[in-house]
C-alpha cells in the first residue's frame, strides 16, 4: 500500500505542477490580452481624432474649391466682358479711321 500512496502522491505532485504552469500562463496571457487591449483603445482614440482632423480638411478643401470655382466663374465673365470692350474699341477705331478719311476729301478741309 505505501507503494500505491507514494505512486498517488507522485501524481498529485504533478498535478499540482500542471496547475501552477496552467495558472501562470492563464496570468500570462491576462497581461497579454491586457496589453492588446490598451493598444487598441489608443489606436482606435487616435483613428478618431484622425478621422475628425480629416473631416475639418475636407471641409476646407470643399470651401476652398467652391471659391476657386467662383473665382474661375468672375474671371471667365471679366475675360469675356473685357474681349468685348476691345472689339467695340476696333469697331470704334476702324470708324473712326473712315470718318476722317472721307472728312479729307471734302473740299471744305483741303488745304490750300
């Protein structure tokens, strides 16, 4: 019997190892499983502030490409408006040009 009770006590003894590693992998992977998770609530903080830093550029770019835009539309409208000054100012100028060559052919401004 004290054979079987020192066998049985052999078992117990591993057992009660392979409790005491169970358990210091369990406190293991808890520091783990811990450290994972701060790491991902500080990932997923700066993804927030990220993505709010990305929404205020848009809107900005949006705002920014809006005037560009308007600006683009004031500076066609000026062009167009200042091409047709000067076509008025050639029509003008080539009247102009033909007044005063029929006035020199009138007897009245020949010179003598």
């Amino acid at each position: 019997m004290t054979q079987q009770g020192a066998v049985l006590q052999g078992y117990n003894n591993e057992l009660v190892k392979c409790i005491e590693d169970l358990c210091m992998q369990k406190e293991e992977l808890n520091k783990q499983i811990q450290q994972a998770e701060e790491e991902k609530n500080k990932l997923q903080h700066e993804i927030q502030v990220l993505s709010e830093q990305l929404e205020c550029v848009c809107e900005n770019l949006a705002k920014k490409v809006a005037s560009r835009n308007e600006l683009d539309k004031i500076l066609a409208e000026t062009e167009a408006a200042y091409m047709k000054i000067l076509d008025s100012s050639r029509t003008l100028l080539n009247v102009l040009k033909k007044e005063v060559g029929s006035l020199k052919h009138t007897p009245e401004l020949k010179t003598n």
